[in-house]
C-alpha cells in the first residue's frame, strides 16, 4: 500500500465532498486581490530580498510570491484579513511561481520551494480559521505565465512562438505539485487569457491527479479583454468553456477583467453552457490616473450581488484593487441569495476554435477539410517538406472557404 497516496486521495475526496455540500447550500466566497494587499504592506526591495536573498544579482521587489520565503508573517496577515472578512476559500502568494515567470527575476530554481511555501503559509491560516460550521479551504493558484503560446511575440513572424507546450506543462507541473505538497485543497488556473496555457496547466493536473491516484478539484477562470468579451488570444467564454471541460473542472469562471459591471453578460453566458459550478471574482473596477480601483466594497457587492440574483453564480470574490473590505460586504450581499443550480451535461459534442461549434442533427453536416494531410496531399506535403507553413496554410484557408467547419490535419511522415 502506499499510504501517501492513499491519503492523498482520501483527503482530495473528503475535500470535494465537503465542497460540494457547502456549494450546494450556499454561494461560496473567495477571498480579493494579494497584489493590492501586498502593495499596502509598503515593503522594501530589502524586505523582499530577506537574508537569504541578500547578494542576489537581480532586483526582485515586486515579486510577491518570493515573500512566501522572505517575508512570511506579511503573507500570513494578508490570509488572516480575508478569513476575519468571511471567506471560504483563500488564494495562495503563487501567481507567478513557475519557472517561467520567476525566471524574470532569475528565480526558476526556486519555483517548487516558493509554491509548497505559499500553500503552507495558506494552510495554515486557514486550519486557525476553520469551525465545524465553516470550514475554510486553500485554491493553489496556478496564473497564466509570462509567455504566450498561442501568439508570436513578434509582430514581423507571426509563426513565432515564445514558448513551447513541453516547456509549460513542466513549469505548471512543478508549481501544482509544489502546492499540493505544501497542503492546497483544490486548485485554481486564473486570469487565463490563453487557452492553451490553460490547457498545459490542466495537463500537469490531470498528470498529478493520474500519478496520486486522486481527484483534486480544479477551478479554471479566463479574463476577458475589451468590450467583445473575448480572451485576450480571441476566444469566446464559451469557447473557452469548450476548451478546458475535458479536464473536469469543479468549476469555470471568469475573473480580473474590466470590472464587475461589465462582467455580467459573460458570466451569464458561462452559465448556460458549463455543466459544472460558475466562479466569478472581477477588478474593483479599472484603476484610474493615479493607479487606485475606484470601486468602493459598497458598489462592488452590489454589482456581484446582481450576478448572485440572476443566478448564474456559485463562488464570488474579487480580484485587484478589491480589499478584505470589499470581500466582507460581498459576503455580507449574497449571504441569503441561494446559489446557481448545477445543470446536468448536455451530451452533445461542441468543439471550440475561437468560437464554438457544435456537431448535432440540428446543425447539420459538418463538413471536414482533409487535404492538409501529408499522407494524402503531394502538394501539402511538399510545402510542410520545405518549411513552407505560409503555403500550407493557405490550403486550410481554401478548405474553409469551400465550405469546411473543421480541419483535418496530419502530419505523420
């Protein structure tokens, strides 16, 4: 038997379970931003050097999730101030902890350490806040990285790519392994604006999840950018929801964004599409001249206490420049407003490019484009053979204007 496993396991089960009892009876509450919080603490380039980071090379004030190392007593504070507002769920100091994100400050080597820290530090706080009538719970936070996988970072190549899937999907599984190590009881991939960075994320759970033989819950949340409501990368929410439903999320959602006013539509479009719990955790609005949220907890509770009204939500929190303040009178607004009722799953195939697209009776034939195919097309063949994508593509492009809804493509030579 292989008892850390086995408790593993059991542990994620009760987790679930537990989670699933109280979201059913009630909106679940996350808690607000770390960045503003931290922000307040006014800590120095020393302060997040510490000693053991005294002589190194690099300035990294402003990496927050090195604190977790450095300065753990400001961390646990800013916890103990979200659970004193009422929150059932904290987010770990970890957005950035993957090796690729700290390599800007020359810190990759550190990225398990800092986010089996960062889930402790959570833990712990919230073992000092849990009652048998409130239990409270630690999402690992798994953020969206500082490269982008589906868009060049050259505007002259757009086939260019600054990182590649094995690259992510290390860096994720080392910072989920990291959490769940240092006791996250669930685990949330946030700010997603690049599905495919989610989707390597979701990969390293679900390679956790196979190799513990245990079924942590998973949260996903996106964050739209401008008024269309699409991910930065295109996608619609319900492409994205498309997307990442694979990995049997406990929940999907949105967050971050433009601000909880704006926000509405989107959610409620998740809502109708996801078989499975709707988080929503928006700004306190845009930050203005001076860099502030002008969102005051007042307004911000009532606008995500519409959300709770329409009822398409079951977890609700905020994100930057929202405050223990703002969290407790959210808390406060949707304490007796019951929560989003799960719908069961559709059972029809949707597949998702930028938008989604459903295969069913009552959308016809779809129609799919197979002459990129090197075992089937000479000349698709030839192009891939000399390196010349531009050409290749232009053959899905003539599939799609001939009437293709998918694209076939093979390239197994």
């Amino acid at each position: 038997m292989n008892t850390r496993t086995d408790s593993g396991a059991n542990a994620a089960a009760d987790t679930r379970a537990a989670l699933d009892r109280l979201a059913a009876e009630r909106i679940l509450v996350l808690d607000g931003a770390m960045g503003t919080m931290v922000q307040r603490e006014g800590l120095t380039e020393a302060d997040f050097r510490g000693e053991r980071f005294k002589a190194h090379e690099t300035n990294i004030a402003g990496c927050n999730d090195l604190l977790c190392l450095t300065k753990p007593d400001a961390i646990s504070r800013i916890h103990e101030r979200y659970l004193q507002a009422s929150a059932d769920i904290i987010e770990t100091c970890s957005f950035n902890a993957t090796a690729v994100s700290l390599a800007d400050y020359g810190l990759s080597a550190y990225a398990y350490e800092i986010s089996r820290a960062a889930a402790a530090l959570a833990k712990d706080a919230a073992a000092r806040f849990s009652t048998a009538d409130k239990p409270r719970f630690v999402a690992g936070v798994m953020g969206p990285l500082t490269k982008c996988a589906s868009m060049s970072p050259d505007m002259d190549d757009p086939g260019a790519r600054g990182i590649a899937w094995d690259e992510m999907e290390a860096a994720y599984y080392d910072n989920a392994r990291g959490l769940l190590d240092g006791g996250a009881d669930l685990l949330l991939i946030e700010t997603v604006f690049d599905t495919l960075n989610a989707k390597a994320a979701a990969a390293a759970v679900m390679r956790l999840r196979d190799e513990r033989q245990t079924d942590v819950p998973l949260m996903l949340s996106a964050t739209t950018s401008g008024a269309a409501g699409r991910l930065l990368a295109g996608q619609t929410v319900e492409a994205f929801a498309a997307s990442v439903l694979h990995a049997e999320p406990w929940s999907v959602g949105l967050n971050c964004s433009s601000g909880a006013s704006s926000l509405q539509p989107y959610i409620a479009a998740l809502s109708a599409c996801v078989p499975c719990r709707v988080s929503a955790h928006p700004n306190a609005g845009l930050p203005n001249e001076s860099g502030e949220y002008d969102e005051t907890p007042e307004s911000m509770a009532a606008q995500v206490a519409a959300y709770a009204e329409a009822g398409i939500v079951n977890v609700v929190g905020g994100c930057c420049g929202s405050t223990p303040a703002h969290i407790a009178a959210i808390a406060k607004a949707v304490r007796h407003i019951p929560p989003r009722a799960v719908p069961a799953a559709r059972g029809k195939t949707v597949l998702a490019g930028l938008e989604p697209l459903e295969i069913g009776a009552e959308a016809g034939i779809a129609v799919i484009g197979e002459r990129t195919n090197v075992s089937g097309s000479r000349r698709f063949l030839r192009l891939i053979a000399e390196d010349n994508y531009s050409g290749a593509l232009r053959i899905a492009r003539e599939s799609v204007a001939q009437g293709a809804r998918l694209i076939d493509i093979c390239m197994d030579d």
